[in-house]
C-alpha cells in the first residue's frame, strides 16, 4: 500500500466524521459535520443522502487542513457507516428519492408480514437471514415497500445503496456492497454466506438490483478527477467499502476470538460477541453478521434502537433554554446536562426510562 495515511470516514445517523490516522493508527486530525433526521409520519425516519455527501466533503476538507496531511499521501479511503437503508440510484448514479428510509425506519409493517407468511411464518424465515431485528427495519421488506407505493422509482433503480456505498459511489462512479452490510439486510443466507434466492423471490425483489458483494478490504474503485475536485483529495486514490459500524466496531474492540464480548454506545446501544458459526436460533434471535477476511467468523449482537439518541431526544424535549444559554455562551449541552444529572442520587428515585423510541429492541424484538 502506497502512501503514509488512511481517510476513514464513521458516517452515523447524526453526522459524519472524517479522521486521517497513521500506519500506525494513530489519529493525526478530524472533521466532522452533522446531518439531520426527517420523522413525515408515524415509524418513518428519513435522511437526505445529498446531506451525507456534503458531510463526506466537509469533514474530509476539515480534517485535510487541520491534519496539514498532502492528499497524495493518502493510502486509501474507508469507511464504518449506519446500516440496513436502501438508497435508489440510477445507472448514472442520480439519486432517485429526495430522502430515504434509514435503519430506523419502521413503515414496512405490511410487507414484512408477507414475506412471514410466504416462509410459513417469522422463525422459518428467521432461520435463513439471521436478523434479529423487528422485521419492520429489515432492508429487504423497505425495498417492497417502494416497489409497493413509489413503482415509478423501483422501475427506474439501478442498484440500491446502503449509505456508505452512495457515498463510495459518489467518489469513485463504481456500484458494490460488502459481506457485512448484505449480511443486516435480511436477504442474505447466512449460513451459505450468499444472498438468498428464495427471500428476494418471496419479497417480489429483482436481486440485480442488488450491487456485486465484495470484502470489505477489496479495493472497490478510485476516486474520479471530478470528486478529487469536490472533496481535495488525489484522483487515483483506492476506495475500500469497510463495513458497517456495528461489525467495525466489533473488530475495533478486538473482539476477534470466542469468548470476547463488547456493549458499545451510540444512536443506538449494542452488546456483541464472536462466534465461529452463525446462530439462526429462533428463541433468540440475535442479528449474526459476518464481515471478518477470515472464514468461520461471526458476530452475534443484541441491539436497542434508542440508545444515544435518547439523550438527544431528552436535550430537545427538556433542555430548550439550557441548550440556548450553552449555544451563547459556546458550552457543550451535554456536559450542562451531564453536570446536571450528577447532582441526583443513584437510583433516581426510582424512576424507570424505557428507551423504547423507535420500537423495541432486545431481547423483545
């Protein structure tokens, strides 16, 4: 690998971040540019892919200047991003929607029920993917929904792109998915560790829909002249997709071995462990992904969809005027907030939060 640095870029549901590491990974600088979240109706939570692009450019300018770092010595650009969102491209890569449907998103009620039926319920439909997720977040009931209610945009999709893969497009006009993000979306055999010709059939999906499947560590294209323009980095440089950010976070926490576990902290909260078989057991259901450049590698994770954000979702209901004051006055509201909480004895007096926001989430899913 030519070059001295690595750009990766951790674009969440709240924002993007951009940081430029070493060969020895250690953080040199960062950039980082938040983005919003759309709620038009009842379960849908919405963000505009255009908003992800220009988060992907500033905080790769941001940290490129801070950093002081000569583009030409970026190694490659990578990515941990949200997962289990369906973004409809065009074969130019034109973005089809003004916004689309991110893993939170809980409209496909209807078409998840569907697909249960047509597998003789949710446990035998289970047993193939591996997602233990609501079914009303897995990509591939979304994917009928908008062949459902928006025809005119299925018709015209080329491929559609989970969030880190718009963006991967973006920079180098190439399509691809990898193991890991295929692996949360529900139309995967996990097991086989290939997508499942039997659940695209029974959603009614054309799989060729579906971008080719790569490794995360495959080289899947190149910047163009035409984003190097954008974003200021070198035309040329190699583009790896990464994974998503709850199968990087597994292998940032070195959770590589049996016996290893990890709980993680984010929009969402997550407890994950490392296996060396997949597990579809029904009377769990935990989401098992694979992701990892080595066979027999599994990780198995028990996941709650509110977690951080639920401190958000406290800062905008509870803390209007504290956040104005700390915004005057250029404190952090969370730290007002935690400096706040400080002050009350364990246990709350006994009061009980249910991070239930968007839906439930283990071991009730």
């Amino acid at each position: 690998m030519s070059g001295k640095y690595i750009l990766v870029h951790d674009l969440g549901t709240t924002g993007n971040k951009a940081v430029i590491v070493n060969d020895k990974l250690e953080l040199l600088a960062s950039g980082y540019t938040p983005f919003k979240q759309y709620y038009p109706h009842a379960n849908w939570v919405e963000q505009n892919p255009e908003e992800w692009w220009t988060a992907v450019v500033e905080s790769t300018q941001e940290a490129l200047k801070t950093s002081g770092v000569d583009p030409a010595d970026i190694a490659v650009v990578s990515f941990s991003a949200q997962m289990m969102s369906q973004t409809p491209v065009s074969k130019e890569g034109e973005l089809l929607v003004d916004r689309t449907a991110i893993w939170a998103d809980c409209r496909s009620g209807e078409q998840a029920e569907r697909i249960h039926n047509y597998f003789g319920g949710l446990d035998n439909y289970y047993k193939i993917h591996g997602v233990g997720w609501q079914s009303e977040l897995h990509v591939i009931n979304k994917l009928r929904w908008i062949k459902d209610n928006m025809p005119e945009v299925y018709n015209k999709t080329y491929k559609f792109l989970q969030a880190k893969e718009f963006i991967a497009q973006r920079l180098t006009g190439n399509f691809a998915t990898e193991w890991g993000d295929a692996s949360m979306c529900a139309y995967m055999d996990i097991k086989k560790r290939k997508l499942s010709e039997e659940i695209f059939k029974a959603a009614g999906i054309d799989m060729d829909k579906i971008p080719d499947v790569l490794e995360s560590h495959d080289i899947m294209g190149y910047i163009t002249p035409e984003a190097a323009k954008i974003t200021g980095l070198k035309a040329g440089t190699p583009v790896c997709l990464g994974s998503g950010d709850v199968i990087c976070s597994d292998v940032g926490a070195g959770v590589v071995e049996r016996g290893m576990a990890y709980t993680y902290i984010g929009s969402a909260n997550w407890t994950g462990v490392f296996r060396e078989a997949p597990s579809t057991d029904p009377a769990v259901k935990m989401n098992c992904s694979t992701c990892l450049p080595w066979p027999n590698a599994y990780h198995l994770v028990l996941i709650t969809a509110a977690g951080g954000i639920a401190q958000q979702w406290a800062k905008d209901n509870f803390y209007g005027l504290e956040d104005y004051v700390a915004e005057k006055l250029g404190a952090d509201i969370y730290d007002v907030m935690t400096d706040e909480v400080s002050k009350i004895a364990p246990g709350s007096d006994g009061l009980v939060f249910l991070p239930y926001l968007r839906g439930g989430g283990a071991p009730h899913f």
